[in-house]
C-alpha cells in the first residue's frame, strides 16, 4: 500500500511504478566484474495517498499514461462513508495493526500450497463490467483480491464468509469506477487531437488565405476537415501511439479520420504549385467529442 505520495518527486514516480511493478531489480556486477543474480518480487500496489495518483502526476506537468494508472490503482477510501465513527476507533486498530502482523501470511502459504489452483477458472465478470482493455486489466487486481479472500475464507483465517469478502470487493471496484476518470492511452489520445485543433486553429491554412501565410503551420482546412502534417499530428496526440490513435479515429465507432488506406491511414493532400504532401484528415467532427 502507497501512502503519503505527495511527498516524492512528481517528475521521477511514474517511472518509480513502472520500475517496482517490472517484478525485476537492476543488473548489478559482483566484485570480481561477474554479473550478479538479479532480485526479483512479484507484488500488487494499492495507492491510498489523499492525492490521486493522475492528479499527481498530470499536476507536474507530465502525462499520465494507462499503464501507470493500471500498475497503481487508485481507490477513493471515502466513498462508502466513514470507515471509523471518531478517532479513537481508529487510533484502536492502529494499535491492533501494530500488534497483530506477519501472521496472515505464513498461515496462507501453509494452508494453501498450490495458490493457482483454480485461478484461470475464476469468472471475472462478477466483479463487475469491464468496457475498456484497462479497467479489463484494473479488474483482474480486483479478482486476485476477491479469490485470495476466498480461498483464506475457505482454509478458516479470516473471519469473513467468501460472500462477503465478495461483496466487499466488487463495492470497492464499483467505486473506482464511479470516481475514475481512466481512459485508455488511445482515447486519451484523440481527446489530445481534438483539443490540439481547438487551441491552434489558426495554425491551420486556409484557402484564399495567400496575403497572410500561416505562423507554425499545422496543416491545412479544407470542406471541414482538417489536413494535419505528420509531425503536427504527433504532436497533437499528446504523447499516445500515432498509429493506436488512427486506428480509433478510423474505427466505425467515430469514423473521424478522411482516408482510402487503411495501412498508414494518410491521404496525400494537393498544395497549389508545389507537389503532394502526406498528411492525417481529421474531420471536423471531431470537435463535437
């Protein structure tokens, strides 16, 4: 559980989830020059900071990618009410916490060896809908939660029914999906597209406009799409995969993107006098995301 994230370097803990979620430590040289044996864990990272972690992240300037948010969950433990009526119930269980840890653990390992046993049989679906490959992947932890609980439920160490350990859980992620704003690094990055036209319209030539040239031309605006060059149009995505964010654009679900290719999905666009160009077609549609 991460606490208390404000503390650390906006700049430097998106890469810090990356680096303790990869399981695998830095490879490091012995002594005699010889490559040591690299530490390695396997864990799961809940974040309970009173800073949510995109808030965090995205505050410094940077972009928050659907990896980070997936690797470190945030849960908004206020949401079903006041866990403790005052502060002396809290400062109880503190008490407890301190007196009583280490000990679930090794009981689990000892009255379960085999903790796959059944877990690509588990039904992920009762948790809780999932209509996005990351809350899909943010729902998997949720199910780890729920059939750990089960299982400890089962061998007598925890006072809890696995009902109820159940319920619990898909609370929890009912939550996080109310108070989530998660998007996938695609859809992220037409939003990105779509602000980018909205704040550098002019930036965008228009005909008949030969007496005032474009400042830091965009691309062009024709029959209400907009032809961006491929350098703009990676820019505008925010950071996002150009080719993730072309294909969305062109699904069936948006049909936003004006092409006859569907391998690079850019169209060549005729400037008068002057050869052919590539670009990316955005039409004008797009603004009413």
């Amino acid at each position: 559980m991460i606490d208390e994230i404000g503390e650390s370097d906006p700049k430097t803990f998106g890469q810090g989830i990356y680096r303790l979620l990869s399981g695998v430590g830095k490879a490091r040289a012995d002594i005699y020059g010889g490559r040591r044996d690299n530490k390695s864990w396997r864990v799961v990272l809940f974040s309970a900071g009173e800073v949510p972690v995109s808030q965090f992240i995205e505050d410094s300037g940077e972009t928050m990618k659907g990896g980070q948010a997936v690797r470190l969950t945030d849960i908004d433990i206020t949401a079903n009410g006041e866990l403790f009526k005052d502060a002396a119930e809290a400062d109880a269980m503190k008490d407890l916490c301190a007196a009583h840890y280490g000990l679930a653990g090794p009981a689990f390992l000892k009255a379960i060896p085999d903790l796959a046993q059944n877990w690509k049989s588990v039904n992920h679906d009762v948790i809780g809908p999932a209509d996005n490959p990351i809350a899909k992947r943010v729902r998997k932890r949720f199910t780890l939660a729920a059939y750990a609980g089960h299982m400890a439920s089962e061998a007598g160490l925890l006072p809890w029914t696995s009902n109820q350990i159940l319920d619990a859980v898909q609370q929890v992620y009912k939550n996080w999906q109310v108070t989530s704003n998660l998007v996938s690094d695609d859809v992220r990055g037409m939003h990105s597209v779509r602000d980018y036209i909205t704040q550098h319209d002019a930036r965008f030539e228009r005909p008949g406009n030969d007496e005032h040239p474009t400042q830091n031309r965009s691309g062009w605006y024709r029959n209400r799409i907009y032809y961006f060059t491929p350098a703009a149009f990676k820019k505008a995505c925010g950071g996002a995969s150009v080719k993730q964010v072309k294909t969305l654009l062109h699904s069936e679900k948006y049909q936003l993107l004006h092409t006859n290719r569907t391998d690079t999905f850019n169209v060549k666009f005729k400037m008068s006098g002057q050869n052919d160009v590539q670009t990316v077609a955005v039409k004008e549609k797009i603004l009413e995301l």
